[in-house]
C-alpha cells in the first residue's frame, strides 16, 4: 500500500487538494489505514489518468465520472471474458470448437 505522501510524489502534476478532491469525489477509492488513506497501484493508475483527464486534457468535470464509469465497465467486461475464456479451456477439444465454431457464425 501507498502513503498519500508518495503518491503525489508518484504523479508529480497532482497535489494534495486535487487528490482530496478526486477522493471526495469518490473518483478515487483508497483504502484507510489506522493513520492515513493509503493507495494501491490500481489507484495510482486512476490518478494519473485523472490527472491527464483533469489537468491536461482539460476535460469537463461534468464528463470525468461518465468516462471513469465506461473505463470500469470495460474492465468489469475484460474480467468477464477472461474467466469465461478459462472455462471454455477447460472444456474437452469438441466443445471448443463447436463453441468457436458458433461464435464466428454470430459475429459474421
């Protein structure tokens, strides 16, 4: 886990207020220690995409909660498939194709 301290020596564009900020938001969800938030690098990775959205990019504050959703729905999506991939791996060769088999025939 990583202190806030770090973290805004981590992405040095973004200071405190704006990290506070974007955790009132809840934009960014840090996990509490006894004595302060502390952050994983999930979260490091969302503030530095925060922070080119925010500070960079300039986009809209209005716009940041509608693109952070679609990014976690495509993530909650890779998830999905990656477990749904593992399974159908597990199945015996025939089901495998059969199962490609289908799956060209409905993307086409």
């Amino acid at each position: 886990m990583i202190p806030e301290k770090k973290v805004i020596e981590i992405v040095r564009t973004v200071n405190p207020d704006q990290l506070h900020v974007w955790v009132r938001e809840e934009w960014v969800r840090p996990a509490q220690s006894e004595a302060e938030p502390v952050y994983n690098e999930a979260d490091v990775a969302r503030v530095r995409l925060l922070d080119m959205l925010d500070n960079q990019l300039e986009v809209g504050r209005e716009a940041i909660p509608i693109i952070l959703s679609l990014i976690d729905q495509i993530h909650d999506m890779r998830a999905q498939m990656q477990v749904l991939s593992g399974v159908i791996e597990e199945q015996p060769e025939d089901v495998r194709l059969q199962v490609l088999k289908l799956a060209l025939e409905r993307c086409q």
